[in-house]
C-alpha cells in the first residue's frame, strides 16, 4: 500500500519472531469476501507461515489474476507489493517479474477459474518453464463473483446452488502439474491449517514452480448439500497420503514420525523436508505413483492431500536461462549498454 | 533493337523459387553494388512458404539517392519458369531479361534484350553433386552480371570470402562458380548489356542494414535486459537480433552468465505479460510482434496504461485485416495501436522510417516509457523491418544516460512524509512509482487494474476515477515534449499545399517531391514522427491550404487519428492512399496528386486547389 504513516498499536506481549516481527505485521487489509469464505482460512495461513518462516515482507512479490481468489493477496501481507493483474494471465506477469529480480519470493494467488478456464495455458507453461513460484490455487469449484457457474474444476455429477448438474469433468490441475514437470505439487484443504502451513512454508522454500491447490469452499455458491467442493464432502473424503514438518536450515530435526515412514528431503538453500507417509505405499519423489493414485483416488470419490510429488533436483527458470546471478534490474547503464566503440564495429560488420 | 542504357540509376529483378537458395546470392548483388559506392535499395518479395513457391528479389540503384520501390523493371533475372509470363511483362521497353537457357524459350516480346546464359549446363559439366549444382547455379549469374553491369568481380569476391569465414572449403568452390559466369558472360555477351555501375564513394558512412536488425540492436543499447516475444512474420528477426547482439555483448566474461532474458513465451498474450511484469520490477522488457499480436496483446496493453507500467512493443505491420498478407507491408494499425485496448485510453507511439531510426527509436523508447510510465509503440512495418536500406551509420553518445522516470529509492522513501502512487506530485500527471523490494516498510502498493485513488487502493467512487482518469490524460497531454519532432523536407514552408507521411513512405518521398517540383507543383512535406502529436503538426496543417495525406492503408487511418485529435476541418485532407502490399511508389504518388491537381472536373475541392 501506498502510505500515509500511522501508529501501529500491537499488543506488548504478542509473539516475536526472529526478525521481531509479529503475526499482526503480516496482515493485510480487511477482506472484502464472505464471511465464512474458505480463501480467508487460506490467507491466515499464509500469514501464519510467512511468521514462521521470519520471512521479510518486502522481499515477498504477491501476484493474482481476477476473481474472489485473486482479491486475497490484499488481505496478507500489508508491506508486499502486489500485483492484481488481467484474468488467467497471472503466470506470464509472474514469469516476467521474475526475470526481473529472481531474489524476490514470488507468491502467485489464483483460482479455479483463472487458473483451469481462461488461464490453463500459461499455467500450465509456467509449470513447464519451472517458474520460481509458489502458486496457490483456491480451488473452490466455481466462479463466485459472477454468482455460481461451474468452473473447470468441478466434479461431473455435482450440483449447483440452483440444482444443475455439472455434465463435464473436471481437471485435476495437481495431476496436471505433475505431468507437466512442476517441481512441487501439493493439495490441501482451507480447513486444513496443521496441513496447509506447513505445506505453504515447504513451498516457499522449494526452488522452482511448487503448486498447492487448496480446495476453498465457497460459502456463497458451493457449500450445499450435492456440491462436492463443499466444508462437509471434502472432511468426508480427504486422504492424506503425507504429514509434513518444514524445518529451516541450521535447525534440529525433532519430529517423532515412526522409523520407516519417514523420507527427508533436503532442499536447495539447505533446508529440509520431513515427511510421514501416511500411506505405506506411498512415495512423492514417484512421478508415476503420484499420478496414479491421484487417478485411483478420483474413482473412488477420494481427495488426496498432502505433499503429491517434489523433485529436488530440477533447476528453476532463472537457472535455465543462465540467468546472471544479480538480478537484471539491477544493472547500471555502463553494465548494460555496449557504448560507441562496439557500435563503431557493428558497422563496419554492415557495410 | 534499341538497348536501356544507364549508370547507376536502374531497378533490376531477380525471380526465383523459395528455398533454392537464391536469397544470399541476390543479396550479393545488392551488397556488391553498394560497395560500390552506389546507394540501393533491395526489396525481398516472398511468400508465406518456407519451399516450392514464387519469390522475387528486387534491387533499385540510385545514385541520386532515389530509393523507394519503382514500379516496370530494367533487368530481370528469370530463374523460375513458373513465374516467366509475369516476369516477362514486367520489363521496360529496351530493358534485358537473363534466363537459364539451358532450356531454350521464346518470350515473345520484340522490345526487350534477351540474354542467354545456360546457368545449369555449365554447373553440369562442373560440379558432381545434385544439390551443389542447383545452388551454384546463382553463384554463376551472379558471375554473369559482375561482367555485364560492370561491377568489380574482386568485390564479389570479398564478399564469398566474408561470408564463407570459418568454412573456408567453402570459398574456392563459390568462387569457381563465380568464374565461370564472369568468362561465360566475357566471351558470348561482351556489349550484351548497356546498364553499368560506375564506381563512387556515396556509400561512405553509410550501412546497409534492415530496422529489424537495428531495432534489436537498439533495445541492447536502450538497456533492455527482457525480451520476451511470439514468433510472428515480419518481426521475429527483432527479437533474434536482441538476441544476437546480446549473445555478443552481454555475457558477462567471467561467470559466462547473461545479462538478459530471452523468453519465447507461448503465445502474444504471455509475451506482453512477461514484459509488463518484467517492466514492473524495474527491469527494461519489450516484445515484438505485429497485427495479429497486437490485438491478442491489447488486454494487457489497457493494465499497463492504467495501472501505469512501462512497456515497449514493436509492431512490425504487415498487410491485414486478419491473417491479411503476412509477408507484405501496410501501415494499417495505427488506430489499433493509437487506441489499443477498452475503455478510454491512448498510447504513445513512434514511427521510425528507416534502419536507422528503429535503432535510436528503440534505444529512446524505453527512457520515453519510463518517463511517461505507460506503454509505447514503435511502430515500424515489413519494407524497414525486413529490407536491407542504405541508411547512415548507427550513432551513439556515450555520455547518454537512461532516463528510468519518477522512480523512488529508498533513501528517497526515508526521506518522505507520505507518498501515493498515482499523486499527481509534479503537476504533469506523472507520478512517482517503487519497486518491490526497495524498503521494508515504505512503497508497498498493489497494482491493479481495477479503479484505484492516489494512495493505490480500490475504489468504486466514480468522482475519483474520473480524476484520475483525467490525470492520465494530462500525463499524455504532455508526452509530445519526450518524443521525435516531425522532419520537414523545406527549411521554410513556401507553398500553398502541405503534404504529410510518415513511417516507410520516407523511401520514395524525396523523388516524388523531385518530381512534383518539376511537374509544376512544389509541395511541403511533413513527416510525422511519433503520436500525440505536437504543436508542429497542427501548425503546419494550420499554414496550408490543403494537406495531402500519404498513407499505406485503405482507409485513411492517419487521418483519422488527426481528425480525432485535433480541430482541423477534414476538407482540408486529401488522401493519396496505397495499400496493395508492396512498398509505395514515388510514381503513385506524383501521379496521384498530379491527377487531383490537374483535373478540373471533379470535386470543388481539386478545383479550388488550382
């Protein structure tokens, strides 16, 4: 926000983190969405894992396309720039300002219809360019602002507000992702909090295109009875194949999962994942597995949770494009401009 | 039979099939009479094919400078029997067709010279190979013309050896080649062909290069460090030479890391996205494209008018509507980028007219784009983007700095009471913007599309949005100060008649004027450079009776955004319109306004004009 400096009044004993910073310092706004809305829930996690993480808020670029989803990013983060961009073409703003200065956390905000309807393709390129972002998806099934029409997300069979059935069905955009080569694919849930931070701050950290797609009821418009995106269909058939403890670099390991189910996985500044395999036979650095149970799930009606599928080893965008090391708009002229002596040779190539 | 005969003022054509392998020995041709020292100006007219179909390659070599495409040929090269009936037609009364007579044919006009040169007899006898054959076969009338035109074989020679560097297997062969046109043509055709280059040094400080070449190299020097762009006929070669010069100039020696970004995005509407955000974070970005990108691309266009974010687009116009005639030239979207996108909104444009003016145009726009926080257009079109012009050489300040406009650091936000992004602080309508990451507590905001205040927070109170609509206005109300004043072709206006043009047209314009001149009706010209349009354009309207109004287009855009802008009755335009794809004609344009001033019978207004 543009400023007009005015007291901050915080309670004296709120929790500090290690930058000093307390939780109410990365708030935003006052949300405009309906009360009860899943996408708030999502925002506070947000809040809540930036905390943890000590994360400085003005290193931190939020980014969203149109809709309820993409008015969130107003209501975290106060001391982040952000930007509200054009429907669906969230990703390609994105991909740019990160070409610009590759230092800044890039958090993309977007959802079912921005990200599965109008703007399917550059999500699915900015997967495939492994994109550094963490790109949240508030899946909630349909499009709220403009009052209750299916989005592409939607499960075939499921009713609207008004009782229509959605004939179509639906894109899985985690499988999607998976497919396409992100590096980090997760599904939570907007009741889920024990889930979704940690998760959030995994994603944070992982280095290359990490997804979340978090189904976010919709109060409004798809929160009733035959509507499988509602509060009570997705408590009913949430599957979580893992239970995830982030832990920052320099940091003890303390988590007591049982020996055998546990995988870590380091990531690139050092940090590592710890992860419980809630299910035996699962393992998320299994591409192939992680989209076949997200297949096997949907026909038995299930929605997978937790860490899908991470590969620590894949480069991100910045990498790719060999990239220098200082961000590109950080160059001085002299560092950027050739000068006449050089001009004076191209010339002379063209005569 | 009565021969043409002329020094260095001729059009000579060379017609042969796509993907044989002609482009770079007619480009040969062209290069050689310029080393020379003869001003030309060679003009690929090809196909939307990569094989099989027709493509022509016309040179014009002008020692008075007379550049612009000229209608009626004086030597054609017939390489393509398919295209032989047309070819044949085209050639002035007197003028020379060389074909491959290896396959003897009549051509049934008396009026021309024909010049027989058995090109794939003799590369028979001489090469092995099938496919050496077939290529040679232009390295030999290329042979062929040094002797007949009587330019110096040793140029051609230097050239296959530049070109060939690094090859050098390459260049005994091509030379052979060479030879044997040259000895063919030396002993069967000697007086064969009256036209002749003449040696000068007009070519000195001179270059002969194409705006797409120029532009990227511009975008290198105006310090763009993001391209991000969609692969679209005429202006791919933009972004490729963005790349080329930075492959040459922006890898840092020692971590061999780029200084740039070069995005192939997956379509128009990623592209522009890639560079606003890029533009956002404070990193120069551009995209290239034309027509048809431009409409996917005016979306984003109306964000970061009003969200107020630089950007740089180059439209390389090509022949529309729709998919239209990609690989020919038209200046057909200058209302669609005037007015690019919904809602009220303007954008700046600027209309380069040769090489070397898409090299500057490009280099400035971005300091014009940062200054002005808004998009500009560099609208150029397929005859500058993709045609060699003899142009001056490129030129460069080295005490020149980047204008990056009202941006504030972070010693400039400590030192601040309060701050809103979209406060007219200045009273010129433009304000002061901050990059992510610049302070940890100050210049936050959220960029939106959506109606904001001052202070960048959303509003729905239409008295604000208004204001700040207004605001925006001011700030193009403005912009002319920032951008390329018009050029006149008379130091003082000293005739009743006014003609304004713009962009390509530029080519043929100084010969059209020649000619008026010597027909009796001297004219002053005006060549627009860049939109909103200053107090220059409107006065020179303002100090003639009536303005012609060369456009290449059909239906009048320029005028029309005139019209739109200013307060100029439209009876005092008169549109001399061409828009069939290829470049105009200095011809066209004598005779069209030749015809509208001598004819008394039509409309009142040509008679009052007498």
């Amino acid at each position: 926000m543009t400023y007009i400096i005015k007291p901050v009044n915080h309670h004296p004993n709120l929790e500090k983190n290690a930058l000093g910073l307390t939780r109410r310092d990365y708030e935003g706004t006052i949300s405009t969405l309906c009360a009860g809305c899943g996408h708030d829930s999502i925002s506070a996690a947000v809040i809540e894992a930036c905390y943890d993480l000590s994360l400085a808020s003005d290193q931190i670029a939020k980014l969203s396309g149109i809709g309820c989803s993409s008015k969130s990013p107003s209501y975290f983060l106060n001391q982040a720039h952000g930007f509200n961009s054009v429907h669906g073409r969230m990703p390609s703003v994105a991909t740019g300002a990160n070409l610009g200065n590759q230092d800044l956390l890039y958090l993309g905000v977007s959802g079912d219809g921005d990200t599965a309807g109008i703007g399917i393709g550059q999500f699915m390129h900015a997967a495939r360019r492994q994109l550094n972002i963490t790109y949240i998806v508030e899946n909630n099934g349909t499009y709220g602002l403009t009052k209750g029409q299916f989005s592409a997300t939607n499960d075939q069979g499921s009713k609207s507000k008004y009782g229509e059935e959605n004939v179509l069905a639906p894109i899985d955009l985690a499988a999607m992702a998976i497919q396409l080569g992100a590096g980090f694919v997760g599904r939570s849930f907007s009741g889920d909090k024990d889930q979704l931070v940690p998760l959030l701050k995994a994603a944070m950290k992982f280095k290359g295109f990490s997804l979340i797609d978090i189904i976010s009821p919709c109060v409004t418009f798809n929160n009733h009875v035959g509507s499988t995106k509602s509060y009570d269909h997705i408590r009913e058939h949430n599957e979580s194949v893992s239970s995830l403890d982030f832990v920052p670099i320099g940091q003890e390991i303390k988590t007591s999962y049982n020996e055998g189910s546990k995988v870590d996985v380091p990531l690139h500044d050092g940090a590592i994942l710890t992860l419980e395999k809630l299910s035996k036979k699962y393992n998320p650095l299994d591409k192939g597995l992680a989209v076949q149970s997200l297949n096997e799930a949907e026909k038995n009606g299930k929605v997978l949770t937790g860490l899908l599928y991470i590969n620590p080893e894949i480069k991100d965008h910045a990498e790719i494009l060999n990239i220098s090391d200082t961000p590109l708009n950080q160059f001085s002229d002299k560092e950027l401009c050739p000068g006449s002596n050089k001009l004076a040779k191209v010339n002379a190539s063209l005569n | 039979m009565s021969k043409l005969a002329s020094i260095n003022e001729f059009v000579i054509k060379f017609a042969n099939v796509n993907g044989s392998g002609s482009a770079s020995a007619n480009q040969m041709i062209a290069k050689g009479i310029f080393r020379s020292g003869i001003p030309v100006s060679p003009k690929n007219i090809f196909p939307s094919n990569i094989q099989g179909l027709p493509t022509w390659f016309e040179i014009r070599a002008s020692e008075k400078g007379y550049l612009g495409r000229k209608a009626g040929i004086d030597f054609m090269v017939a390489m393509n029997p398919q295209s032989y009936i047309q070819d044949v037609a085209e050639i002035n009364p007197g003028g020379y067709l060389l074909y491959d007579s290896s396959w003897k044919r009549e051509f049934h006009r008396e009026d021309i010279n024909i010049i027989e040169v058995p090109l794939t007899s003799l590369c028979v006898d001489e090469f092995q190979n099938p496919k050496t054959r077939l290529l040679f076969k232009n390295l030999v009338y290329v042979g062929a013309l040094s002797y007949l035109m009587s330019i110096k074989k040793d140029i051609f020679i230097e050239l296959i050896e530049e070109q060939f560097k690094g090859k050098e297997k390459l260049i005994a062969p091509n030379v052979q080649a060479l030879e044997m046109g040259f000895n063919y043509a030396k002993k069967h055709l000697v007086d064969a062909c009256d036209i002749k280059v003449n040696q000068k040094n007009l070519t000195d400080g001179m270059i002969l290069t194409n705006g797409n070449n120029a532009g990227g190299l511009g975008c290198v020097y105006g310090g763009a460090t993001v391209c991000a762009w969609y692969p679209i006929t005429p202006s791919t070669s933009l972004a490729e030479s963005y790349k080329k010069y930075c492959d040459q100039f922006r890898v840092d020696e020692k971590t061999g890391k780029n200084k740039f970004a070069f995005v192939q995005a997956e379509d128009e509407l990623a592209s522009i996205g890639m560079a606003i955000g890029a533009n956002w974070n404070g990193a120069r970005a551009f995209t290239a494209t034309s027509g048809p990108g431009i409409s996917l691309m005016t979306e984003f266009v109306g964000l970061a008018y009003f969200a107020e974010i630089p950007v740089v687009i180059f439209n390389i116009q090509r022949g529309g509507p729709s998919t239209g005639m990609p690989t020919r030239t038209q200046q057909s979207d200058i209302l669609s980028c005037a007015y690019a996108s919904h809602g009220d909104t303007k954008h700046v444009m600027l209309i380069p007219s040769d090489p070397k003016e898409c090299f500057e145009f490009a280099a400035e726009s971005f300091d014009i784009s940062d200054r002005l926080q808004t998009p500009v257009f560099v609208l150029s079109d397929l005859d500058i983007g993709m045609n060699d012009w003899t142009c001056p050489e490129f030129e460069w300040d080295d005490a020149r700095e980047f204008d990056r406009g009202k941006v504030l650091s972070k010693d400039d936000l400590d030192k601040m009471e309060s701050w809103g992004r979209y406060l007219d602080a200045d009273g010129d309508g433009i304000p002061f913007r901050t990059l992510p990451g610049t302070h940890p507590e100050k210049g936050a905001y959220f960029t939106r599309g959506s109606s904001h205040d001052e202070y960048a927070r959303y509003v729905e109170d239409g008295e604000i949005n208004a204001r700040n609509l207004s605001r925006i206005l001011k700030k193009f109300e403005g912009a002319h100060k920032f951008l390329p004043k018009p050029i006149f072709k008379q130091d003082i206006n000293a005739s009743s008649k006014g003609l304004i043009y713009f962009g390509s047209t530029e080519a043929a314009m100084q010969e059209s004027l020649d000619q008026l001149s010597a027909s009796g009706f001297p004219i002053d010209a005006m060549r627009v450079r860049s939109f909103p349009f200053s107090a220059e354009v409107w006065d020179f309207i303002d100090q003639h009776e009536f303005v012609f109004l060369v456009e290449q287009n059909r239906d009048a855009q320029m005028k029309t955004l005139m019209l739109s802008e200013g307060n100029i009755n439209p009876e005092k335009f008169i549109s001399v319109l061409s828009f069939d794809g290829a470049p105009i004609t200095a011809d066209f344009i004598s005779e069209s306004i030749i015809e509208i001033m001598s004819d008394k019978d039509t409309s009142k207004t040509a008679e009052e004009i007498k």
